[in-house]
C-alpha cells in the first residue's frame, strides 16, 4: 500500500497531523488494584476572549454603569456576592457552588504587555510564555515531558476534543485528544484497522510510515484500556443536554473510574462578543455554569472533589468601556475561577479591579497568570514550576 492510500484509509491524519499520540502496548494488562488515586487538574479554556466585567459584574462601581451604559447588568440582577462584585444571572447554578466554598474568583490575571490577538494571546495563555517570546511546546506539555512520578504513562493528559491543543504538546510527550472513548475503541478494532497493524508490520522500519505504524499499534493497546476501564463507571448524575456538559460528563466518567491521568482539557467557545453581547454571552454563561455545577456534584457525590482542582480562562478580558454595537472589543486582564473540595481560600481571592486606574481603556493586571500555573504546579501536580515556565513565580495561597 502506498503512502497516500495509508493515510486516507487510516484516517488518523487531521489536518495534517496526528491527533492520536502514542500509547504504551501493555496498557490493558495493568490490573485495577494498580488504580492510584490521583489529583485530577481539570483546565476549562473559554474560547474568544469572554468579558470578565460582565461575569463577576463589579456592580458596586458607578464607573462600570458610565462606562456601559446599554450592556451593563443592572444590580437587581447581580448574584451578589459582596459589596462590590456579583455573578451574572446567567451564573445562578454556581451560587450554590460558591456558598458550599468550592469556589474561589481571581481577579485581573493578565501578563505584562499583553497582545490583543486572539491567537497570539492564546499561544501566551498555553505555553506559558512572555509577550515577546514564541515557545513551540504547551506548559502542560512541559509538565508531561518532566520527571513527575506520573509523567512516564503517555496518558497522563488528555483533550475532550477531535483535536490536541498546543498547551498538551511537549517537545518528547503529548497528551491524546478524545472526544469518545467508545468511538476510538470501534475505531481501532475496525478489521481494516486490525488487519493493517497485524499484516504491514514490515513498514515499521520505514521513517514516516513506520512512525505512523507504530503509533497505530500503540493506540490500539491505549483504546482497549482506556474503553474497558472508563466503562465500569456509570454516571447516575444529570447533565444538561450541551457540548460542553458533554465534555464535562467524559471527564467525570474517566476521573471516577480511575484512570491514571492527572490533567484534562476542555472548551467553550464562542466568546468574542463583539455585537449585541449580552444575549450571546448570557447564553454561554448559562451552559458553562450549569455544566460546571453538574460536574462538581458529580464529582462530589463519587467522593472525587476533594482530588480534583477546575481553573477556568480565557485568552484576555474585553475592554471596560463598550463599543457602538453594544457589545466589547479586545482588552486585556480578566477573572480566572477556580473550583474544588480543598480550596485554601474561597470566595473572592483579591481586590475587584480598578476601573479609576486604567491603561489607555483597559484594566490592569494584579496577578500574572504563570503565578496561577505555578501554584498549581508546586502545590497540586508537585513539581518545580520554574523547571516548566523557565523562571520561578512567585505562588499563590489559594490551594
């Protein structure tokens, strides 16, 4: 078979390159009572740059209400949550969340000179670089190419997705995307499938087709674990019927069956309002919130909250004044949220931002969003975070 007809008969090339990275061969031989219990990092991206100011609405400031005259919420609505700041309506299903102190709100994470791409901004937030630095690996990526006791399982990251985000690349290891455990596993035992992997393995020794064989091969071992020892798990617990709850409810079964991963990764997207935002934004909000509360007491009725840290971002806030089509342009610091059963401290982590204290329209940055990953690289995934973000951060006490 020539290369071409491997590649399309295959079908594991997407947009040229592989999503599917290596597994080890003897991953369906591990016993259950090998199963540890891990502290699980769950990393919501929010995909389009969402507006903090009208997420933790700063309602307590008559800056806000001058500077977004039609698209500010009103303070009746506000969930209040102290004198200052309150969640969007759209939010309600968190409220709970935060009086049981399974929350905690960060504000004004950004990183000096910041970039108003979303691309750019995005890179910045998944490698975890400067402004003016350009890395080809993610920072989880990193953290799977370090010595962690863990790192040595090729699982040990893993996308609800049909794609692989860069933050799970590293320079020898990667994280998997999965979207269906289900659907890899028929994949994989598909006869056409079986029958390349058990018949063409001359091609082993070839430098592109043996690399693709072989990962082939691997994930076929990965595929049969990963199915038979995730379906053991049945969620009793209800989702709403989205995409993103979906995801959520993929990482609950794979965190409550015991899977010996330690980081995963979702998305949302659709945040880049800038017309008519407040229907559009509301809409998201309302399924990120629902979605995350189904999956926190999920998480807690399988006595899994305590092992299991949530952060939630995005790219860069929106500028504080509104534009002329009642929706936000591209700004910069924003609010980060974190969720789980062993915050150190919950509710409001810092000060609301200062919109009397702009630079040229936008907020300014409190914290620096690498000191976030490396409190949670120190304190949660227990290595140096100065041996993954090339420099040491200063940490943070929220865990």
């Amino acid at each position: 078979m020539n290369r071409r007809n491997f590649l399309r008969n295959t079908g594991f090339v997407a947009a040229g390159s592989l999503f599917v990275p290596a597994f080890m061969k003897p991953l369906e031989a591990m016993a259950l009572d090998e199963l540890s219990l891990y502290k699980n990092l769950v990393v919501v991206q929010l995909s389009g740059g969402n507006d903090g100011l009208n997420t933790v609405i700063p309602f307590g400031n008559d800056i806000y209400y001058q500077k977004r005259k039609s698209i500010a919420i009103q303070p009746d609505q506000v969930i209040k949550l102290n004198d200052m700041q309150g969640l969007n309506p759209n939010m309600a299903a968190l409220q709970e969340i935060y009086d049981q102190g399974w929350m905690t709100i960060i504000n004004d994470v950004g990183y000096p000179n910041p970039d108003r791409s979303h691309f750019r901004s995005m890179d910045i937030w998944q490698t975890g670089s400067d402004s003016n630095q350009f890395l080809s690996t993610g920072w989880i990526g990193r953290y799977l190419d370090s010595n962690c006791q863990t790192c040595k399982f090729p699982y040990t990251a893993i996308e609800v997705d049909d794609s692989l985000s860069l933050a799970l690349k590293g320079q020898t290891k990667k994280g998997i995307a999965l979207k269906d455990p289900g659907a890899l596993f028929r994949n994989t035992n598909d006869p056409f499938f079986k029958s390349m992997i058990q018949n063409d393995k001359e091609h082993l020794d070839e430098d592109n087709l043996g690399y693709l064989y072989k990962t082939m091969i691997e994930t076929s071992s990965s595929a049969n674990y990963i199915q038979n020892t995730s379906k053991v798990y049945q969620s009793k617990a209800t989702y709403p019927n989205t995409g993103f709850s979906n995801q959520l409810k993929t990482v609950s079964k794979f965190i409550s069956s015991g899977l010996k991963t330690r980081v995963y990764y979702v998305s949302l997207s659709g945040f880049d309002t800038h017309v008519n935002q407040t229907n559009q934004q509301g809409n998201l909000l309302k399924q990120y919130s629902e979605g995350m509360a189904a999956f926190l007491k999920d998480l807690k009725s399988n006595n899994k909250l305590e092992d299991t840290l949530v952060i939630t971002f995005s790219e860069f806030g929106r500028r504080v004044e509104q534009n002329a089509s009642n929706g936000t342009d591209h700004g910069t610091a924003n609010n980060m949220f974190v969720f789980g059963g062993r915050l150190q401290k919950k509710g409001i982590y810092n000060p609301a931002p200062n919109l009397g204290d702009l630079d040229t329209g936008d907020l300014k940055y409190q914290l620096d969003f690498r000191q976030v990953y490396g409190t949670i690289l120190d304190k949660w995934l227990d290595v140096n975070n100065a041996d993954i973000l090339n420099k040491k951060f200063n940490t943070l006490d929220f865990i």
